[in-house]
C-alpha cells in the first residue's frame, strides 16, 4: 500500500485510472481493504486478479525472487481487453506523476523500461550470459523489468508466454533473476530505454551500504537525496521494513504507509510501537553481530 499511496498521491492530470492486483491467496478480506484504499483515493476502477498454484506450476522458483513476479508473463493472456499499461512491482517509491510515463513514445517497440543498474550488458554473468550463443547481440543492455510500461498488443500478437515456456525448456535450472532473465532475452535490443530516474535501486540513495557499483547511466545518482528520482525501486533482500531504521528510504516509505490509510489511528500508533521495538532489536542485533 506504499507504493500505491505513493503513486496516487503524486497524479495530477485528470484522467480515467485503472488498476489490476496481481496477488497469489491474499485473503478476501486484505483484498476488499485494498480496493477500498483505492477507490478512495480515486482510482476509477479496480480489479482483483487472484492467481492459484495452476497459474505459476510452470515456473521455477529463484532464490528470494516470489512466485508472484511470474505474473508479468500472463498480463497477455490475461488482461485482453488492454492495449497498454504501466507494470509497477510492489517494492516502490513514486516521487513524481506517472502520467508523465504514460505518455512517454514507445516508438514502435514492445516495452520501454530503464537500464539495470547492476548489469551493463545482456551477456554479463549476473543477467543471462548464460545463454549468450543465443542472443544475436550480447553487448546489447538489459533493463529491469520492476518499472515498464507495456504494449500488451505487441505481447500478444508476439505469443510472450510461448516465447517464456520455450526458453524455460532449455534453460530452467539456470535463471538469476526469474522473469526479468526471460524478458530480457524475449526483447533484448527491441526495448525503448526510459531517463534513469524512473527506476532508481535504493543503493544509490546517499548513505545506503552497498558495495554495488552502478553503471555508467546511474553515476549521476549515486549518493545524491531523494528528490533526484521520479521512482526509487526498493529491489533486493533489504527493505524498509525488515532492515532496522537506519535503512535510508524508511522514513518515505513510512511516511507513504501512513498516508495509504490502511490503519485506523489507533492501529497505526500501535504498529509503530511494535515496528520500532523490532527496529531497535535488528538494529542492537547488527551491532552486536559486529555491523555498523
């Protein structure tokens, strides 16, 4: 719901917004609160897309990556009514209006999406170098796939999840990154590159650990403050809610949580209680383990 409150609190121009929940056995009644929380906040329409086991047996687990992000590769066969769309995963913070992606020109291409951060190629051993000999051009560059808007007609008319079930025969046991590996081998080098800043990972953000070194197209926002971003993708093991508080985007992504409306007063004063005794208990856990 911080993504969400991020996204809808930022959206300026008057226009018709329609959203679609992809979620693997969310109880009806989580469901029927975030519907609520939408509508609320002005959404036009909202729609449930609940998947089962069935949906995602195909599809090989990878490491801390959820099932869930398979779902990218059914938004054809599922969503046929749509043209495009705007694919935002879970683990976000929005600081600008999204119409301004929307209306950004795909040039005749089937996704635009930004360059990944980590990866400087196709073909580097963290992305899908393992299937180089395949790929008419290695040196092409990869993008992730957490931020995309879509051209769902091209997807369709392209067969996306034949292509994804053929690619996983041959290299099932071999993917990094679930999906993303797939995507980027189905588009590599027929993708429009979206500016950086609509896909900022949080190592970038001043004081965030890491020892990752971006590529070249992201320099200009490593160690810089927030408001250089228009989305920062709170992607890998370590997030807001589960690193103590001195991880950098907590308090944004604290401040978008409380504005989502999904706790009464009460139940937000008491959740902040229970979070910050279990903040303070990772954050003595780390010092005790030897970690600044």
């Amino acid at each position: 719901m911080a993504t969400a409150s991020s996204v809808l609190r930022r959206i300026t121009r008057v226009r018709p917004i329609e959203v679609y929940l992809f979620h693997l056995q969310l109880s009806s009644n989580v469901v029927r609160k975030i519907e609520r929380a939408f509508l609320t906040a002005g959404v036009s329409r909202f729609h449930e897309l609940g998947l089962g086991p069935d949906h995602l047996s195909p599809f090989p687990r990878v490491g801390h990556i959820p099932a869930i992000s398979y779902a990218r590769l059914l938004m054809p066969t599922l969503l046929r009514n749509i043209d495009r769309l705007i694919y935002l995963d879970s683990d976000l913070i929005c600081m600008s209006d999204l119409s301004m992606l929307w209306d950004q020109n795909m040039r005749g291409l089937p996704v635009a999406a930004v360059p990944d951060a980590s990866f400087f190629r196709v073909s580097d051993p963290g992305c899908i170098g393992f299937c180089g000999e395949s790929l008419a051009d290695p040196s092409q560059l990869a993008f992730n796939a957490g931020v995309m808007l879509i051209d769902l007609e091209m997807w369709r008319n392209e067969n996306v999840l034949e292509q994804a079930l053929r690619f996983l025969e041959r290299y099932r046991d071999q993917l990094r990154n679930a999906d993303q590996d797939i995507l980027n081998f189905i588009f590599a080098g027929r993708w429009h590159h979206l500016e950086p800043n609509w896909n900022v990972p949080q190592f970038l953000v001043e004081g965030h650990p890491s020892r990752m070194k971006p590529i070249p197209e992201f320099e200009q926002f490593s160690g810089r403050p927030m408001s250089d971003g228009q989305i920062y993708h709170l992607w890998g093991k370590h997030k807001p809610w589960n690193s103590g508080p001195r991880h950098v985007l907590r308090l944004a992504w604290l401040r978008e949580l409380r504005n989502a409306g999904w706790y009464s007063r009460p139940r937000w004063v008491a959740w902040r209680v229970t979070d910050l005794c279990r903040a303070y208990c990772f954050s003595a856990e780390q010092r005790l383990c030897g970690y600044r």
